[in-house]
C-alpha cells in the first residue's frame, strides 16, 4: 500500500525533482543509522551499570536539550539554509557515536544525549526549510510525505 502510494507521487511529480529524492535518500539512511543508535544507546547505558531510572533521566536530557535548542535556533538564527543544516547535522551524526564508544560516566552520556537532541532537531529544521524553499505551496504535503 504504501508502495503504491509512493510510486503515485513519484509519478506525479516525475523525474524533475532530483534533489527531493536525494534528500528523501539521505534521509533514509539516516533514519537506519538513528533507529540502530537508538537501539544500542540503552544497552551501553545499562552495560555501564546504570539503572533503569538513570537511563531514563538520560535518555530525558535529549528532549530537554533539543526542546531548548529550538528555543534557541528558531530565537537567534534568523539566516538558515537546509544544506547547512544538514551539513551540521551530518557532522554532530559522526561525532555522537565516538562519545558513545567514549562514555564510561554518567556526564559523557549527558553530553551524547544532547549531541543527539540537538541533531535530530537539526533534522527537523532542515526538512521545514528544504521544504519551504524547493516544493510550491501545493506540493509540500507530498514533498514531506516522500
């Protein structure tokens, strides 16, 4: 089903939109490459000899580093483009899993978590601006779908 729907739009819009399905492809790996990490994080947390609860107060900083970071980005940064964002945040991406591997304490975790909320808000903030930038008015729902 979802298939179908998928090749609709990609009929649709045609083969005009390169950079759309370069992006769509970034972002797919990406999304394989945040669901592993996300898989893994609680088990180094745990194999660090943690509790659960301080697992879950860890994994809780991203939220909280990432809530205030939007705060931030969307106060402070009025000129952005989509192709620094994602630059910065395929750069915070290669830093995150070395300060995993180097995690030993309760601080170098806080410190990953916030690595991870600030690049997965980063990710959002690009999309919203490739998005406004290179789709018409019409077709930002089916760019956001793809």
């Amino acid at each position: 089903m979802v298939s179908l729907r998928f090749y609709s739009q990609l009929k649709k819009l045609g083969l005009t939109n390169n950079l759309l399905y370069l992006v769509a492809t970034m972002l797919f790996f990406w999304a394989i490459f945040d669901g592993v990490l996300g898989y893994m994080v609680p088990l180094l947390i745990t194999q660090a000899g943690f509790s659960e609860t301080t697992m879950g107060i860890i994994f809780g900083s991203s939220s909280i580093v990432g809530g205030v970071f939007d705060f931030l980005l969307s106060k402070y940064i009025t000129n952005t483009h989509f192709r620094r964002i994602y630059l910065a945040m395929l750069a915070l991406c290669a830093i995150y899993p070395l300060l995993l591997w180097q995690a030993k304490g309760v601080w170098m975790f806080l410190i990953a978590m916030a690595f991870w909320g600030v690049y997965f808000d980063l990710q959002n903030f690009g999309n919203f601006d490739f998005v406004g930038r290179k789709a018409d008015a019409a077709t930002h729902s089916s760019h956001f779908g793809i």
